[in-house]
C-alpha cells in the first residue's frame, strides 16, 4: 500500500494490465463457445482380463462376483478401490493388482492380477498323547479347505497353549509349520506339541514379605497375599472350580494385584520381578512357585492442606478426608476423599467443582504431605430431566425413582442415590445420570439414561430336599409388569407379578402374586396373593389342603422400617387323619379370616450370604371375629405373636468369617369361641379347643434344629406323636468361612424349645444340637447340606444324627 501511494503512475499501469488480461480471457471462452468444443471425453472400460499369478485354485467366476467394475462402462478410479477391498475381503488372495493399457479411442482394458492365497488340504497334530486330536481341532479356526493365513495359524498354536495350561500342561511347548505345495496350491498345517506333565500346585510361597504375613489365624487359613490372587494351591475342590493350575496371564495379573495390595498398604516402591520368580518341581507332577518381594518403606501421610477453597473452611473440609496426618499412605482412600469432597461441594450444588490432590514427599518427616487444590465453581439449580433409552418402561417409573426435580438445587449426592434407586428396581442394565449443559446460566439439565434389561423370565426345575423329597416346578415372573399394556406384553408399569406351579412327592402348590409399588404414585405397595397348596410333610398324620388369598398394604414408615397391613381369608380342608392322631383332630373345612401387621428393618449387606447387619421383623395376627364381625369372621378366634431377628458378625477378612447369630420367639393362642370343630386341637385336660393343631409350633429339621427330624421338639402325647405347643424359642448360632467361592464350610449350634403353655418361656425343656455344613449355589439357588448332632434330647427324639439337604436360606 504504501508503494502505490508513492508511485501513483505505477499503480494506474498495472489497473490497466489487469483489465487487459481479462478481456482477453472473456473473449477466449467467448470463441470456445461459438465454436461448440466440449471438455475432454472420459475414459470407458474395455476389455476385463483376470490374471492369476501362481495356482489358480480360485475360479475366475469368484473373482467377477465380487467386483463391480463392467466393460463397456465409464472408468471409475473410486468403483476400482472398491473392489480391491471387496477382494481382499474374501480372504482368499495375498495380493491384487489393477493393470491399465490405455487404447487410442479413450478406452482403458483392465487386467485384474491375483495372487490366490494357499489352501489347507490337511491339519495334523504331533506329540499329543494326552489329548486327542478331534478335541484340539475345536480349539483352532484353521480348517481343511479353508484359506492358509499364517496369522490365523499363530493365533491358532497360542490357543492351544492356552487350552492345555487350563488342562494344567504348563509346560506345553507348542509350534507349527507350513509345508506348502507350489503344484497345487494347498499347504499343510502341522502343529508339533511337547505336552509335559500335568503339574497342579502343590505351594506359593513368599520371600522378603517381612509385615504382611503369608498364612493368618495360627496359621490355619491364607493370608492377604494368596488372597489377593486367583492362582491357588491345588485342593480336594480344585476339579471343580479349575484352581491349581498355573496359567501364564492370569499370574501376570496376579502379580499385579499383589503390587496393588501392598501400595494400598502404603508400600509404593514394592518391586516384584517377574525375572526373579522361582518354578520348582520336587516331582514331575508338582510345582512350587516363589516369589521374591521387595518391600520398601511403609509412607504415611503427612501434613494435610487446602487450597482454593473459598466456600467452607480448611477445617471443615479436614473432617472430611480419612487421610488424616500419621495414617497410612493409601492410594485408593486418597480418591475416596477427593470423591467425598466433591459430594460436599456438589450436595450444595457447586457440582461443577473439583479437587485436584498433591502429593508432596517430605524429605524432613519422611512421610507424603497432601495438598488438596480446590476449584470451585458456582451453583446450579435443575433446569429439567431428560429420559432417553426407555424404550418400555414408562418415563414416570423412572421420575418416581428419583430425587431430585426441576428448579431445586442441584444435588450430586442425591442424584447418586437416585442412581442406586434405578439400580434397584433390576428394569435396566445400565443407568447413568449425568448434568447436562444448557444455554441457562446456573442451571443444569438433569440427563438419565438407561438401558433396558430383560425383566421377565419363565423357569423350570427340579429340586430335592430333606424334608419336601423330590419337587418339580414351573414359575413365570415380570418385575416391571404393566396389568394393562397388551400391546407391550404387560411390561412397563414397575408393577410385580408371580405365577408358580409347583408338584412333588410330599407337597402341591398354585401361588398367583401381583403387587403395585406404588399405589395412587405414592411410597404405597398395594397387593394380593392367591393360593391354593396340599401337603403332607408338616405332619405324617394327616393332610392340609389350604385354599385363599390375602390384600396387603405396605409402607415405609421410618428410615429403614416398613409397615405391612394384611387381611386374608382362607379356606382349610383337613383329611386323611390316622386313627392315632383322631382324639387330637378331627377332618372337615375350617374357613380363617385373619388381620396381620408386621414391623419390618433390614440393614444387611447381601441377602444370600451376609457378611454384616441385622434383620429384625415382628408379626402380629388375630383370626376371628373380634376384628371382623360375625359376617367376615370366619370359624376360627385365635391370635399369633412372633418375634424374628438375625445378626451377622464379620470375624476376620481372611477366608471371610462371619457369624450368624439367629434368634426367634413366638406365642399362639385361642379366644373367644370354644368348641371342637375341625382341625382344632383338644386338650384333654380342659375339654375345649384352645387352638388348632395347624397353628401349633414345632421345631426341629433344616430350617430349625437341625439335629432332630422334622416336628421332633416339643410336646408329645404317651405314645411318642408331636402335638405341638403355644410358645416356643429357638436360637441358632453358626460360623462359617469361604473354602473357595462360592463354596462355604460352616458349624452350628442350635438351641430351642416348645411349650405347650401360652407365654410360657422356659426353657427348662429345651433341646440342642451341634454340627457342620457346606454352603454353595446350585443353579443360582443357595443350597446347604448340613450334618446335625443332637445334644440334649427327650426319650422320644434320640435317634442320632440327622443329615439335611435344603435349598433356601434360614436367615
């Protein structure tokens, strides 16, 4: 700019060369124009030729079939890529090449050059003694006739290494070779196998594990170390749950879940050498592995500080953390803290806030002081709830789940617990809850996404036990039911529906369940239950035939206690009484109304195989018409009061010891009318019907004292038949511990009592037992196999030790 102001002649001459070009320009296409010329014609294919370089053990035909270039069409450089990929696609060639020759008359012949990978004409297997060739062939994708890829063949020969360490063959040695026919393009696969022996683990040791112990508990059980990995000693279980054996990559983890276990103890220079660790065979067939560890110092935490916090205190902020100063350097507590302080910020609505920690070495204390930089951010309310991926549910199952709504603040933690809540329901398989940004200053979108889970499930089994023998049974359950979405399958509504059919040697059982969770969408459960069972193994003397239904309201009345309210009405029918039992009952058709009311808390950790917290539930029911009216009463006056609790201890972290201590307590009585009328029990000392024999407690079998039969404590008539009692106690305590999960050994003591006497609780004839046990799932159902001695007894009951089969659980 400044030279044209300078030389203004300069810049008017180059102005007029400007417009000279372009005219000239404009007149040229101008005369292009008039003259009709046309741009340059494109290529067209001619001729296609395919080549084959080598054996053409591939037809040309193959080759056509998968291109898409046509003679006599326009030349398409993008079509002719295409078809390169399509024919490598096929994995049948090692190479293809497009060739041009370019004719006069703007046509191009394509000559299509392959180079046919070789075929497999045959898979042979050398050195394999123990295990036959038809097994190792499901191993490998290498099959005759199929396409020689040495790839595939390497990935081939680690698999089979793979499956015989799982044999227990660690010192497989496997490799292969091609041997190739230029003639007719087939190739040989031949894999020569070393198998060794079969070695199972006879020890793991430790060297220069100086603080953390190699066995615990006097040295009966393994210590963290083993348990921090999966490779194990070889064991009397060890064909079932495949441990034992030494598999290269699983030990490799291992390793690593070792050096994680001792930085989580503040160890973080441990060193474990992979180069280092001894293989030793006292015998052909036993292998003894040792792993040399090199500790280190154990860190603690220093001086702990703040940064950056405006918002609330560094003293405040202090009771937060558990990395306090003196404790042990623990990594994954450290993130722990760091989450917990973001949750203090975030339950405020400062949910964009983050904690970022140093850690500074203190080369004076030798210890890690903790720097914690806070970056707090402003407050965010919630703007609105987006649902996505809900493809059954209804979106109002989901919102009635969550906690919190549009326009309060937006609170981290409380949109973590809604995230538990979805969890809970089981409707979906993943849920994440997340904010969301909007064009809204302060506010946030609250987005939960879902992904559904299949919620239904139709079942058939089989089962046996000690006391019902053999069962079969059919069940079809939906957990998110919808009793009026036809066109959905009756899915969507978070409602529970149940129908179970059950048949076996000793029992019979129709049960239809349905529940709504939450009634007039309210925290209300509103449900029924329809049955119809007939059994005899409650009672060898007669049969039980039970037919009815009950309505229940349920509520959660306090943090962790929920109320049930139940009215049910049932109709039993007694038949089939033995003679011996006659003066104690009488058959025929009893109808019970009954109100219930139960008081439930439930804080333990797992329902099947509990670790921690207690389950206490009391039950309150009144049969009769002094609640009902003569109308609604039905034939029976007579009320129950039952105590249930448990309380599970964890004793040691090692093989996962826990104590179960379950104690129980109850009262039937009559009232109101007497009379003898059927199924009531007559006691022949005052000559009415106190209650009825049905409603007697019983103790003893799986599910009680394990060391008597069934119904084996508690009173007995002159001849040795159990006539039950109004009062009764039981009290059970066992401890039990992993073997290997999931199967667990437990012992057992088992103490109780039943009177004939209502409130009547002492226990001065009481009767107990001790034993052991095995624990473990079958079919994803708990089952126990139980061996019970019994200790005290009555004349009538001492027929040794019991052995128990259930599946279920008595907690």
């Amino acid at each position: 700019m400044k030279t044209l102001l300078s030389n203004p002649l300069k810049g008017v001459t180059c102005f007029l060369i400007a417009l000279l070009l372009l005219a000239t320009t404009s007149q040229q296409l101008h005369a292009q124009a008039a003259l009709g010329e046309a741009p340059a014609r494109p290529y067209r294919v001619g001729t296609i030729a395919v080549r084959f370089v080598g054996v053409a053990i591939v037809s040309e035909q193959v080759v056509r079939s998968n291109m898409q270039v046509r003679e006599d069409t326009e030349l398409d450089d993008t079509l002719i890529d295409r078809d390169i990929r399509a024919l490598y696609r096929t994995g049948l060639f090692e190479f293809i090449e497009f060739k041009r020759e370019v004719l006069p008359n703007h046509t191009v012949n394509l000559a299509v050059e392959v180079t046919p990978k070789y075929r497999v004409l045959t898979v042979r297997y050398e050195g394999n003694k123990k295990v036959k060739s038809s097994r190792l062939e499901k191993e490998v994708k290498t099959k005759s006739n199929s396409s020689l890829d040495e790839r595939q063949v390497k990935e081939d020969a680690e698999k089979l290494r793979e499956f015989y360490q799982k044999k227990g063959y660690n010192q497989i040695s496997i490799h292969y070779t091609i041997e190739r026919d230029r003639v007719t393009g087939f190739g040989t696969v031949i894999f020569k196998i070393s198998e060794g022996e079969k070695v199972k683990i006879s020890d793991i040791r430790f060297i220069g594990n100086d603080h953390i112990k190699t066995r615990v508990f006097y040295g009966m059980f393994d210590g963290p170390l083993i348990k921090a990995m999966e490779t194990r000693r070889w064991w009397m279980f060890s064909w079932m749950t495949s441990s034992g054996r030494l598999k290269d990559e699983q030990f490799e983890d291992d390793l690593d879940k070792l050096r994680d276990y001792y930085r989580e103890q503040g160890y973080l220079d441990v060193d474990i050498p992979q180069e280092k660790i001894i293989y030793d065979y006292p015998t052909p067939k036993k292998l003894v592995i040792t792993i040399q560890i090199s500790e280190g110092r154990q860190y603690k935490v220093g001086e702990v500080t703040f940064t950056g916090n405006k918002l609330h205190s560094s003293r405040m902020l202090k009771r937060i953390v558990k990395q306090k100063n003196g404790a042990v350097f623990t990594p994954s507590k450290i993130d722990k803290d760091v989450e917990n302080l973001e949750d203090y910020y975030g339950k405020d609505g400062y949910l964009e806030t983050r904690i970022h920690p140093n850690r500074k070495p203190n080369i004076t204390t030798g210890n890690i002081d903790l720097e914690y930089s806070v970056n707090e951010s402003e407050k965010f309310f919630v703007e609105s709830i987006n649902i996505d991926g809900n493809i059954k549910t209804k979106s109002i199952v989901i919102l009635r789940e969550l906690t919190l709504g549009p326009g309060e603040v937006f609170n981290m933690v409380r949109m973590k617990v809604s995230k538990l809540r979805l969890e809970n329901t089981r409707f979906f398989s993943d849920q994440n809850l997340s904010p969301e940004t909007t064009n809204i200053p302060g506010r946030r979108n609250l987005k939960v996404s879902v992904k559904e889970d299949r919620t239904g499930n139709l079942s058939f089994g089989a089962g046996y036990s000690s006391l019902e023998k053999l069962v079969f049974f059919t069940e079809l359950t939906q957990s998110n039911f919808d009793l009026f979405n036809r066109k959905g399958f009756f899915q969507g509504d978070g409602q529970k529906f149940r129908l179970r059919l059950q048949w076996g040697s000793q029992s019979k059982e129709v049960t239809l369940s349905f529940e709504e969770p939450w009634l007039f969408e309210k925290q209300l459960a509103l449900g029924f239950n329809l049955f119809r069972t007939s059994s005899s193994y409650d009672n060898t003397y007669y049969e039980l035939m039970r037919m009815g239904g009950e309505v229940y309201l349920r509520k959660r009345l306090f943090e962790l206690v929920e109320g049930t309210l139940t009215l049910s009405h049932e109709k039993d029918v007694i038949s089939d009484v033995q003679s011996e039992y006659a003066y104690y009952m009488t058959a025929g058709t009893t109808r019970i109304s009954r109100v219930g009311f139960q008081l439930l808390r439930d804080t333990r950790d797992k329902i099947i195989n509990t670790t921690s917290g207690n389950r206490v539930e009391l039950n309150l029911s009144v049969a009769g018409q002094a609640l009902l009216g003569k109308s609604l009463g039905g034939d029976l006056d007579v009320y129950n009061l039952e105590l249930r609790t448990s309380q599970f201890l964890p004793v040691f972290e090692a093989q996962s010891q826990v104590i179960a201590i379950l104690a129980r307590g109850g009262v039937v009585n009559g009232y109101g009318r007497t009379g003898n009328g059927p199924g009531d029990y007559v006691d022949p000392h005052k000559g009415f019907a106190a209650y009825r024999a049905t409603d007697a407690y019983f103790l003893g079998g799986p599910y009680s004292l394990r060391g008597f039969e069934n119904r084996d404590v508690g009173p007995k008539d002159s001849s040795g038949y159990p006539l039950g009692g109004k009062t009764y106690g039981f009290l059970s305590i066992e401890y039990s511990l992993d073997i290997v999960s999931p199967v667990r050994f437990a012992m057992f003591y088992d103490a109780g009592f039943v009177n004939s006497d209502a409130y009547d609780f002492n226990p001065v004839r009481y009767n107990d037992n001790f034993g052991f046990g095995i624990r473990m799932f079958v079919a994803g159902a708990p089952l126990s196999l139980d061996y019970g001695i019994p200790l005290t007894t009555d004349k009538y009951n001492k027929k040794g030790g019991q052995f128990n089969f259930s599946f279920g659980t008595r907690f």
